[in-house]
C-alpha cells in the first residue's frame, strides 16, 4: 500500500492489521496507488513460486480485470433486483459510479452494458482542476498507453513517461483507467464526467446532512456529478456509494475544523 495512503487511510489499515494481514508501505515515486500496484506486480514477478497476486481493481494484466468485474457484477445484478421489487422495473435511467481503477464501476455497469435505454457515467477525480497539474481525470487528460500490463488509457508525457495523478481521495488516485471503462468510453456507450476535490467535500457533507449517510470520499465524486446532470422527477438514478467514510474522517475533520 503507498505509504501516503497508510497515512490517509490510518482506520482501514489498523483493521487489516488486527485481521492478520501485514502492510508494506510503498515508497516509491508518489506513494500511493500506482507505486503499490508497481511493487505487488514485481514482488510477483520475483517470488513467482510462493506468492499469488490479488488486484482488488479492474486494472492489470489479462485475466485479472476481467475476473474482478465478473466478481464486482454482484453489484448491478442486485441493483437489478431491488429494483424490480420496489419501482416493478430492473432498468433504471441512469447508473453513476466514480472511476479511479475503476472495480465498483465496472461492477455497477456490467448488468446494463447491453442496455441502451440506461445512461452509464462514470465520474472521475478532477482533483484541483483537470487542467490544474493535479488531476486524476485519466479520459480528459490521457492517451492510450500500457500500464500494469494492460492497453488503456493513460497519463502520460509525450515520450510515455506516466504523469502523477492527484486527488483528495486515495482510490481515484490512478493515472490510468480499467481496459473496461476505456473501451466504454472509446465506443461512447459511457459517458464520462469528473468532479473536483472541492466538489466531493461538499457532496459529502450534503449526503450525510440530508440522508445521515457518511460515504467514502471516492464515492462522493459520483455524487458530486449530480449537478451536472438533469434528469426528470419521476425517473430512477442509481449512485453506487462505494464506500464507508470512516476511512476518511481526519480529511473530513481538517474541512469541518476551517469552517
């Protein structure tokens, strides 16, 4: 795990530990979720005998993508189901989902994909501005490339050299997307927005104000992208909140404490 996650993520790591599991800090180039997929993929590579690698992302190489989209897919064939039973229609006008890697969007999208009536948007982490020089909006910024073993899109310099990505939350911090999500956006069957680290706090503390719902940061930017949209009263928008905010309560404390 990059060492700058640890330290964003304290909760989630303190409960990795008391499970049993051992984390490695990354400290490679900007700590985070980049450098953590570089370091598991070598130490992979080097202990090939006695070591399995698990993404828990749609990146990578092939068949690693693929199998953690088919894994996530309970997510949209459970939005299917719950629809039915309670508005009597599985298909609902839009799905919304944010996309670093892009795991609990592919899984949200997957049982619509050969549903033309359903909006897919994806919504990535613009950071300070996409065009700031901290930015994480991988389809607005990036061109195809190899990364982590697989073709996509991705942030890169004129000679290959992948660009930091930045955001105020650990899982949209990727300089790249899942082969998925590129090829959704490439075909346009997905439409792909983006929403500000400024724009997923207040999202946010709107969320849990209003529902008393306290969501991960990543999924705010999914929620943050409501107000770029317009839909009518009486259509179905399903928002996959991917995520608890506990992990991200000292960010959330430091935006409280300025106020």
């Amino acid at each position: 795990m990059g060492e700058k996650d640890i330290e964003r993520q304290a909760p989630n790591v303190a409960r990795m530990k008391m499970l049993g599991a051992t984390v490695v800090p990354a400290t490679s180039g900007s700590k985070t979720l980049k450098d953590a997929t570089n370091e598991a993929i070598r130490d992979w590579i080097n202990h090939p005998q006695d070591t399995f690698y698990i993404i828990g992302s749609v990146v990578g190489p092939h068949p690693y993508p693929d199998m953690v989209t088919r894994f996530q897919s309970v997510i949209s064939k459970e939005i299917r189901s719950q629809l039915k039973e309670k508005v009597g229609t599985e298909l609902p006008r839009a799905v919304i989902a944010c996309v670093g890697g892009g795991s609990n969007a592919a899984g949200t999208f997957y049982h619509f994909l050969d549903e033309p009536s359903v909006d897919i948007i994806a919504v990535e982490a613009a950071g300070c501005g996409v065009q700031s020089g901290m930015s994480a909006a991988t389809t607005q910024l990036g061109k195809p490339g190899i990364l982590h073993g697989s073709k996509s899109y991705v942030m890169q310099t004129a000679d290959g050299q992948v660009v930091e990505p930045h955001s105020i939350s650990a899982g949209l911090d990727y300089p790249g997307i899942g082969p998925i999500h590129a090829n959704l956006f490439v075909t346009g069957r997905g439409r792909f927005l983006s929403a500000t680290d400024k724009e997923a706090l207040e999202a946010s503390f709107e969320l849990a104000k209003l529902e008393g719902i306290i969501p991960a940061l990543e999924s705010a930017h999914a929620l943050a992208a409501l107000k770029q949209l317009k839909f009518e009263k009486d259509e179905n928008i399903v928002i996959c909140l991917s995520g608890r905010g506990d992990k991200d309560m000292e960010t959330y404390m430091k935006e409280l404490n300025k106020k």
